[in-house]
C-alpha cells in the first residue's frame, strides 16, 4: 500500500487530457459513470440531451476504449459501425433457409451493438464538438511540452499568445498556466504578473493560483530547514458518421506522447525497490514490527495499492494500468503487475480549481 499526497504532483491535476475516459470526466459531466450532456444534432439542428451509464461489465466498447487516445478511439468507432453495417446487410441475392435463421437468431445482439455503438457516437460527437471550440488539442499538445521537457524555451511565447487571443474559456487557460507554474516556476520569474494580468482580462479566477502561490512558499520554507536531507522533488446513424469521420480528421495527428506521470515513477522505484525520487526517505511501516524498526524488502513487489489523499483522476490511474501493462509484457519472465489506483475522490480541472479557490477563501479568512 502507498500512501501519497496530491501536492506531490499537481500538474496532472491541471493538465487537460487525451485519453476517452479521461476526456469524458473532464470535458462532459460525468458522475458515478453516468455521463450526461447536451448534443447538437447538426442534420436538425436541433439540442438532444443525452444520458448514459458507463458499465465496463455490460458496454464492450467502453471496456475496450476507454483507456485510449480519443483518435485512436474515433477511428475505431468507425471501424465498427462499417463491420456492424457489413454484418446486418445479408445482400439482395438470393436467401437461404439458413442465412436467414442465422440473421434472426442474430437480431438481439446486432441491436445491442448497434445501441452500444450508437451511444459511444453521440459521446464523441459531443467531445469533438468541444475540442475544436475550445481548442482542446492546441492546450493538451502545449501542456504536454510543459511536463515533458526540461526546458521549455519559446513554449512560454506560446502560452501567453493562446492566453491572450486563443480559443478555451478562462479556465482551460489557467489551467494551462498553472501546469506551466508548477512544473518550471523557475522560468517564469519576473513574468508571473503578466500572465496574472493577462488571466484576469480574460475574466479567471485567480484565487486557486493565490493558494498554490501561498502552498509554494510553505513547501519552500519547509525545504530551507530541512536543507541537510538531499532528496530529489522534481515534479513533475450512417449521416452522423460521416460528419463525425470528417470533423475527426483535424485530431487525429494529435496522439499522447508515451511518458510515465511523477506518480507512476515514484510507484516504479518503491515496486522495483530503485533509489532515487526521495523514497528512501519514504516512511515505511509494517503492523509485524516496530515503525523504527520495519526492515526493507529486497525483492521487488507484483502487487500494489496507491492512494491518493487530496483526489486523483483518471489520467493518472490509466498512467499507471499502463504502466503495469508495460512492466507485463517487457518481464522476461512474465511477472505481470496488478496496480489499484485509489483517491479520496475523483475530480476534473475545474472542480479542481474550484477547491483550491475554496482553500484560498478560508486561508485568508482569521
């Protein structure tokens, strides 16, 4: 079981997503797997409001997509829908006694995937409405430069230019700039207020950037007492388908590059029993022993619990499913890993920024 904070890795609270699951918790409203939402129906012009129950047991689509890149995702909708069609036209020839039997013994499960697939349209639908509106891909390719690189060069240029003139509401727009502010403060020295005065043109909320701000000099402090510990803490329907196939093609170039979140590296070094990253330093506790006295395990774990206190979402619990999925198939000896990935609750980047807007307000309060 390992036991972490949230303030060890904040950007991956703020960064916006790429994955399907990811994507719908964050973009759509999504709560205990239902997911529900407002849908333009361009052929009517007309507003469908949707809901639907994401159940992995009983939506194959889901199970199988959910944890990848939404053009990858898109391209195999439409892969499906083609074999689903191919597989209920029987043809204008002549029938058979047996082919017919066989397509009406056939009809229950056609039309529970046609229903499945018919769902998972109008989702991607509704996402691809929202990302070329705000300009999703542009943010999630920068934010992914931000936490990716060790410097971030004209990336900076970047940020403000989409800040000032670029599509996102204020909020896709902060967030973006508080990933850049807590993975390379040090380069934004001398700019923070102008990127604060360009935030509050925009109508932000700054209010959650005043509590990183005070949770940053705290962290710092703390850091200045303890300076003799050398410890790493970098952090780091056959018409829609056809519009759908079309409008998807803008996205499709965007894929997520493969890295390992500072969770997933942190769990890496305690399960392989690596240094570095500061987990020698970690407290390690057993009920079998003493807590000064619990000894080191020296063979590297299968099995593991991670839980976060403060929130998780699903970006960071699909990092890590494919990171145990990676560590499965490069073991030369087929030691598969089992990670479970708990939170005190699941949380998107707003209602992330709404509760440190919310910690801001009662920290300033006497």
């Amino acid at each position: 079981l390992i036991l972490l904070d949230r303030d060890i890795d904040l950007s991956v609270m703020f960064a916006h997503s790429w994955t399907y699951q990811a994507l719908v918790h964050d973009l759509l409203d999504m709560e205990d797997n239902r997911v529900s939402f407002d849908l333009n129906v361009k052929k009517t012009g007309s507003i469908k409001h949707c809901v639907f129950d994401l159940d992995r047991d009983m939506d194959w689509f889901w199970d199988e997509n959910s944890g990848f890149s939404f053009p990858t995702v898109a391209s195999d909708i439409s892969d499906k829908t083609k074999a689903q069609n191919d597989k209920e036209n029987i043809g204008d020839g002549e029938l058979s006694t047996q082919l017919i039997h066989e397509a009406l013994s056939s009809v229950t499960e056609n039309q529970e995937s046609r229903r499945i697939l018919g769902l998972h349209s109008e989702i991607l639908t509704a996402l691809l409405d929202i990302i070329n509106e705000r300009g999703i891909n542009n943010i999630f390719c920068l934010e992914e430069d931000l936490i990716t690189k060790a410097r971030i060069g004209s990336t900076v240029k970047e940020v403000i230019s989409l800040i000032e003139s670029g599509p996102g509401t204020p909020e896709d727009k902060l967030r973006l700039y508080l990933v850049m502010y807590v993975t390379h403060r040090k380069y934004l020295e001398g700019d923070e207020k102008l990127f604060e005065e360009k935030l509050q043109e925009i109508g932000a909320d700054l209010r959650p950037l005043l509590y990183l701000e005070e949770l940053t000099s705290f962290q710092e402090n703390h850091l200045a007492r303890t300076t003799s510990q050398d410890t790493d803490n970098s952090s780091i329907t056959q018409g829609m388908y056809s519009l759908f196939n079309k409008a998807v093609d803008g996205v499709k170039r965007y894929l997520p590059k493969q890295k390992d979140y500072y969770v997933t590296r942190i769990v890496d070094a305690i399960m392989e029993i690596k240094s570095g990253l500061g987990v020698d330093e970690y407290l390690y506790l057993d009920p079998k022993f003493p807590p000064s006295q619990t000894p080191r395990k020296t063979t590297p774990f299968k099995e593991g619990v991670v839980f976060m206190v403060g929130g998780g979402n699903y970006s960071e619990f699909q990092n890590l499913k494919e990171y145990a999925n990676k560590e499965a198939d490069s073991s030369v000896i087929g030691v598969e890993k089992n990670i479970i990935y708990g939170a005190t609750e699941l949380v998107n980047g707003n209602a992330f920024l709404e509760q440190l807007a919310e910690l801001a307000e009662l920290s300033t309060k006497p």
